[in-house]
C-alpha cells in the first residue's frame, strides 16, 4: 500500500488543471448532444441514443489516456522523479499510484454521460448501472495507455500521440459507424484491438444483455493487463537506466 501517498500526489496533480478534465467531460457531452440532434433528421437509424451513449462513453476514456500520459511525461520531463526514486517504491508502486487517482476521473466522465443520456431519451434502468460497472474496468485499458505512453514519451511527445490515438479508438472502436460498412479487413483490425471490444461490451450491459458482455471485456481486461504489464517493465527498465 506504499504507493498511496504517491497516488494523493497525483490526485492534487490532476486537481490543478481543472480545465483539461471539464474538457474531457464537455465535449464527449457536445459529441453525445450533436449526433443525438442529428439522428432526429435522418430517415434511418444510424445514431439512436441506445448504441450512441456506450459509444461516447468510452470515446471519452481517450482523455483519460492523455491525463495519464502527460501526468507521467511531465514528471519525466522535470527532475521530480529522479528524487523520488531515492525512495522505496517499486514500479508497480509508481504505476499504480498514477491509475489510480484516475479512476475517479472515469466513473465521472461515464456518469455525466448517461445523466445526460437519459434526458436526450435514453429509458432509465438497472441496466444502465451494470453499463457503468462495465466502463469502469475498461477505463483501465484506457489508462493503461496513456500510462505506457507518459513511460516512453515526453509530456510534448505525448500530445502528438495522443492525436493518434483518438483517432484510432474513434475509427476502429464501432462508435460512429458498424465497422462492417467499411469491409472485412477493416472490421477484423478493429476486432483484434481492444476498442471496439469495449463499445460492444458496454452496449452489451446497457441492453441487459449479460451473456454477450464476458466475451469482449474479457478481450479488454487481456489488452489492459498486458498493456500495464509492459507500462511497469519499461518504468522499470528507465528506472535501472
């Protein structure tokens, strides 16, 4: 449990820049409204709020990414790491206690966007709540990346990347559009990465549908504990260095 007053640090961290966490709120919430209102002009339906919400909401999580790795890239970038590894955390110790004050961040984010859902429409249920349970453990996976790229990149370098990456759960998650319209090789690289895993898990759990959850947040959780796994073995191998 040593990492706990590491993870208060980075708590008080994540508090100073409260612009960049209302940003990763806001404009999942603007995305959610804008395709709401668009679906109410089109003849066929492409964004109803059902598939449209575990969409967003695990869109969101990309924010999440880029908290982590510019909260990690910045303490490389400066001189604060290099003290603290004169004390006797391991890192495992260093990674966790920068997941976990996120988590937080994420149960936000995933509860802001089905407030806001079930005013656009969205019918409340029970349902919704295993939907957040669900978010919950894929918000890792999402924090596990922005953890590994804060570990190989600078605060700078991690802006670029996260460009990237956005653009890679938007396309390849299943959020916007069936990765099927695009074509069988499109749809089996979308499947054999994690993000559209993770919408179909979470649409899984909003429609009460529990047996077709297991499958995909199993793919999730392996991506996620890989990806830590090998956040922590590069830490550790920079911390050698």
């Amino acid at each position: 449990m040593r990492f706990f007053s590491f993870a208060s640090r980075n708590s008080k961290e994540l508090l100073r820049d409260p612009l960049t966490l209302l940003f990763g709120i806001g404009l999942p919430l603007t995305i959610l409204l804008m395709f709401s209102l668009m679906q109410k002009n089109l003849p066929f339906d492409l964004y109803n709020i059902e598939n449209l919400t575990p969409g967003v909401a695990v869109f969101s999580f990309s924010f999440i990414s880029l908290f982590s790795g510019m909260l990690i890239g910045r303490d490389r970038s400066s001189s604060f790491l290099i003290r603290l590894f004169a004390s006797p955390l391991s890192a495992s110790d260093y990674i966790i206690g920068y997941a976990f004050p996120l988590l937080p961040a994420a149960i936000l984010q995933s509860a802001v966007c089905f407030f806001a859902a079930f005013f656009l429409g969205l019918p409340f249920s029970i349902n919704a709540l295993a939907a957040i349970i669900v978010l919950i453990l894929i918000a890792m996976l999402y924090i596990g990346f922005g953890l590994l790229f804060g570990t190989l990149f600078t605060d700078k370098q991690v802006g670029g990347i996260f460009a990237i990456f956005v653009n890679a759960t938007a396309w390849l998650s299943g959020t916007w559009f069936d990765l099927g319209m695009m074509g069988g090789a499109f749809k089996a690289i979308g499947y054999a990465l994690p993000f559209a895993h993770a919408v179909d898990a979470t649409r899984a759990a909003l429609a009460g549908n529990i047996s077709s959850v297991f499958p995909h947040l199993l793919w999730c959780i392996g991506y996620g504990a890989a990806i830590f796994y090998l956040a922590v073995w590069i830490f550790r191998k920079k911390m050698k260095g």
